[in-house]
C-alpha cells in the first residue's frame, strides 16, 4: 500500500522517521508571481530542454536526516542564459520511493520525454530549482498546424503571451479547447526572452 505523507501547514520543514513510519510537517510552495523580465533577470539557467529522466530516492539533509528528493535530468537543446552544458539535473524536494511519500503542495513535476523551457535558480541549494516555482517552467507541444510548437503553462493553460507570465488561473480546461490554438509558439517564446536578456545586457549574470 502507498503510503502518502499529510500535508500540514508549518513554518518550516522537520523530518523524522518513527517505527518504520514517515511523518513530517509539509506547507505549500508559495511565491510572488514574477513578470517576464524578473523571471528573465533573476534566473541563473534558461535552457530548452528535453526531460532525460526522472529519478527519486533517499537522501540526507545537511541537518542529517533522511528526504526524499526527485532529479530531473534534462538534456539541453538551446541554452539561452548560464553556462553552455549537454545535461543539467534539477534536484526537488519529494517524491514516492518504497511506498513512502514526501510531498509539498504547488512542486512542480515531470515525466520523461516532456520538453519545454526551464528557468532556473538556486538548483541543489533550495527545495525547488524552478524561478518562482511552478511559473519557472513551460511545457512545449505541438501545435495545430504541422511542424508548429505551442508554449504551455504548467496548469495545463496555453501561454498567450508573455503577460500571462505570473497569471495564477488554473485553467486546464482552456488547454483542450480551441483556445489552445492561441499559445505563443516555441520561436516566439524564445525571440522574446532574448529581447528581454538583450535589455537587461546580460546573458550570465542574475539581476538583482
């Protein structure tokens, strides 16, 4: 049988494991939507990248105790901002090994084979390697016309524009509608984040 962790709130994390069971106080990610340029600027890695694989397992806290975290490998297509790799694992808190679940409410997931853009921050330093968590990431599917690529929100919800950035509407419905049709495409996405490190006139630096 899984065995899921509840979710409480709390002001910060304390783990523990008693008589073979796992218990810990958890509270949901929560962050201050961002625009495009404090996505942009604040960001350390933008890549477009392909998910390689998704791993979770046991490891221990710098306080010593024994999480589960989930790695994500990507495999880099197009690195916009950061050093120019083949590979980079972003390290989340949680995820389920032998039965056991740790979770917080809000982490974004993946599953291999997605592709999309990743904006990240803080990787292997932080619970969430994500900018802004679930707004430091859009999924890329095709679109309705061959060989277009459409940007999606990780709600589900088509990326209209780059207003919709920091849009917190949980919208899943509008992705199988004809709705979807009006998402940015993958090359437009792109022309306007280098617009964007252009203006900032940086490509490896995080603004303040």
């Amino acid at each position: 049988m899984k065995k899921t962790l509840t979710r409480l709130p709390a002001a910060f994390f304390t783990f523990w494991l008693t008589l073979g069971a796992l218990a810990a106080p958890l509270r949901a990610i929560s962050v201050v939507p961002p625009t495009l340029t404090t996505l942009v600027g604040q960001s350390e890695e933008i890549v477009r990248a392909s998910v390689a694989e998704v791993e979770s397992r046991w490891v221990e806290s710098r306080s010593g105790k024994q999480i589960i975290k989930t790695f994500v490998r990507l495999r880099i297509k197009e690195t916009a901002k950061g050093p120019a790799n083949e590979e980079l694992t972003l390290s989340f808190f949680g995820g389920t090994v032998d039965g056991y679940t740790m979770a917080i409410a809000g982490m974004p997931t993946f599953r291999k084979g997605q592709q999309g853009w990743f904006f990240v921050k803080g990787n292997n330093r932080v619970i969430c390697p994500l900018n802004f968590a679930h707004h430091g990431a859009y999924l890329l599917q095709a679109g309705p016309t061959a060989g277009s690529t459409q940007v999606m929100r990780l709600n589900g919800a088509p990326l209209r524009s780059t207003a919709d950035i920091g849009d917190e509407t949980d919208d899943h419905a509008a992705a199988s509608s004809s709705f979807a049709a009006t998402a940015m495409t993958s090359d437009a996405f792109r022309a306007a984040i280098t617009q964007e490190l252009n203006r900032l006139g940086t490509t490896r630096e995080v603004q303040p």
